[in-house]
C-alpha cells in the first residue's frame, strides 16, 4: 500500500509481464520497497517493430501513466528502462514526480555496446542458452562463483526463451541510437543515479558525470557492485 512507484523493466527476452524465476529475481529487489509504497514493475508493449525509437518507447509508458495513475508518480528506471526514463522524464515532465536511474547511463559505453552486439548476434541465432548465460554472469561476481551460478542457472532462464527475438532486438538496436548526454538538463524532476563501482555499463565516472549534469541530480555509488544493484 502507499503512493505508487513505477518500475520500467530492463532488457528482457520479449516484452510481457514477469513469470516463474524472472518473479523471483526481478521483483526481488523492490521488496523493501513494497512495505510502504505500491510498486508496478511494467515491461515495454509487445510487437514493437525493429525501428521504434526510446523516445517512442517512453511515449508508450506516458500513455499508460495517464490512464492508470494519477500524474506526476515516481518512477524508477532499471537499465535498459533506465534508457527509457531519460526521454520520458525530459520529455513528459508532467508525469514524473522523482526520478531514479538504476543500473543506467546516458550513453553506451564500449562494454555496453560489445555486450549489446553479443547478445543481439546470440538471439537472432536462437541460442538463448548462451543469451542467459550472458545475462547472468553480467549481474554475478566476476569470479568462479559467478561462473558457476551462470552454468547452473542459464538452462533454467532458457527455459522462457521466445520463438521470435523481434523484442530484444528491437530494444538493443534502439539504445545502439542512444545519446542522452547532451540532454541530461532538460530533466526536471530530482533525481539519484543508482550505480555499481564495477558496473561496465555505469560505474562511478559516468554515474556521478550523468548526477552532475541533472540539474536536481546526485549519485549513489555502491562499492565492489556490479551491474545490477539491489
């Protein structure tokens, strides 16, 4: 119970609602959360075509703010949501009351971009097994352990592989476009800029950089983090 808090998903296999283990480990981190405030964890809109831009993207989530809440809401962006926020914040400022960009950036770094390539070239392949894995040792401990958790894991996560990639490719071809930088100071609401030290796809240079350049911004950087905190 509470206000409500609207988290925009990161990059998933298709876009739907969560099910089975994608419950447990993506709502998992939003429990704390959920003691006081109403917490929706919403994906993108499923059929996207290959060329829908993020700004489209959060014009859908605007959408859906003004039919279901009452505007502005918090809203919290989760990596390739984060991406997302960015142009629904600046660009639908009427709708978001606070702002938090989790596990994102305003830009692709080279290991984002790398990591979006492998991925993208994976999926179009059908070889989802070697997708989860990727996604999975991305959020474990560089080390054996992470290693571990990815071999073990990655079948079960292949298990909600689609037939058609169409969704994930179109949400990784669209931040490959992604260039938020020059923008950061058209978003008004307050923001705090959530990132693992170790994060490659953040971190704390960009993390504070992308604080610095909000003008209600500030940085929360978690030591020996990865990507994907909670």
């Amino acid at each position: 119970s509470g206000p409500p808090a609207l988290v925009l998903q990161g990059l998933t296999f298709e876009n739907r609602a969560l099910r089975g283990l994608e419950l447990r480990f993506g709502l998992g981190a939003y429990r704390s959360l959920a003691r006081h405030r109403r917490v929706y964890v919403v994906n993108r809109r499923p059929g996207m075509a290959r060329d829908t831009s993020l700004s489209e993207m959060a014009d859908d989530y605007a959408v859906a703010i003004e039919a279901d809440f009452e505007p502005p809401i918090d809203v919290i962006g989760l990596s390739s949501g984060a991406s997302i926020a960015f142009y629904l914040a600046a660009e639908h400022p009427q709708l978001v009351r606070r702002l938090v960009i989790q596990d994102g950036a305003p830009r692709h770094t080279d290991a984002a971009r790398a990591f979006a390539h492998e991925v993208g070239t994976l999926a179009e392949a059908g070889e989802w097994r070697s997708v989860s894995r990727t996604f999975i040792e991305l959020v474990q401990p560089d080390n054996a352990i992470g290693r571990l958790a990815a071999w073990l894991f990655a079948p079960l996560m292949a298990r909600d592989a689609p037939v058609d990639p169409t969704d994930m490719l179109a949400l990784l071809e669209a931040e490959e476009q992604h260039d938020f930088t020059p923008r950061l100071g058209e978003i008004k609401a307050p923001t705090l800029v959530l990132s693992g030290e170790l994060d490659p796809f953040c971190g704390e240079a960009l993390a504070r950089e992308t604080a610095a350049g909000i003008p209600d911004g500030r940085a929360a950087v978690y030591p020996r983090m990865r990507h994907g905190v909670r």
